[in-house]
C-alpha cells in the first residue's frame, strides 16, 4: 500500500492517538509512586498537553491539505473535517480530552473505510 496525502492523517491519527495513550499510562503510574499523588493526574495531563502543541499543529495541517485533495470523496471530506475539529480542540482546549479522541477514532474509521473501498 502507498502512501498517499489522503492516508497520511489517518495514519498520523493512529500515532498521535497512541502517543497519547502511552504517556497517560506512564502519567498514570506515575501517580502511583510516593514522587506524584493521584490527585494531579489532571493537572500534569493538562500541562502533557499544552507541550503537544506542536503536534497538533502538525495533524491540523495534514488534515486540511488531506481536505483539498479530497473533494471527489465526500467521506474523506468528512473524516478531515473530523480530524480538523478534534485537533483544534486539543490545541485550544486541552483539558478537554474525550471530544476530540472520539473525533480522531471517527476520523481514522472513515479514512480506513474509504481506503477499503477506493483502493486509494
């Protein structure tokens, strides 16, 4: 399988999703050691976040070049329109975390969908 600019945010999701996973359970246990209390999970989380920045800006500008490429395809237009709004809540508000990860799975799901169908 190639790699396309229709693929790549889907792919660049997939990282980023577990990316974030990864360093949830290492915040996580971490607040299980005597260094961290559980209580500022949060607290760290958010602070994660605002450093990932960088890599929002990243996905923001994979999914909108994705999107005008995409035109011919109204269910990649949907999954980059997903992806846009999930990465511009995770830059603008990053405290919020459940909205924008259902987003990023919707947007991956869609972008696997149609790689199935078009052979892309």
């Amino acid at each position: 399988m190639k790699i396309s600019w229709l693929k790549l945010p889907g792919l660049y999701d997939i990282i980023f999703l577990l990316f974030l996973m990864i360093s949830f359970l290492f915040i996580g246990a971490a607040c299980l050691t005597p260094w961290l209390d559980f209580s500022q999970f949060k607290l760290v989380r958010t602070a994660l976040l605002s450093h990932v920045a960088v890599l929002t800006w990243v996905g923001l500008a994979l999914h909108i070049i994705s999107y005008w490429r995409s035109f011919h395809i109204p269910a990649m237009l949907t999954a980059n329109i997903l992806g846009i709004g999930a990465f511009l809540i995770f830059w603008l508000l990053p405290s919020v975390l459940l909205v924008p990860v259902v987003l990023l799975l919707g947007a991956i799901l869609l972008t696997l969908k149609v790689v199935q169908q078009t052979k892309a």
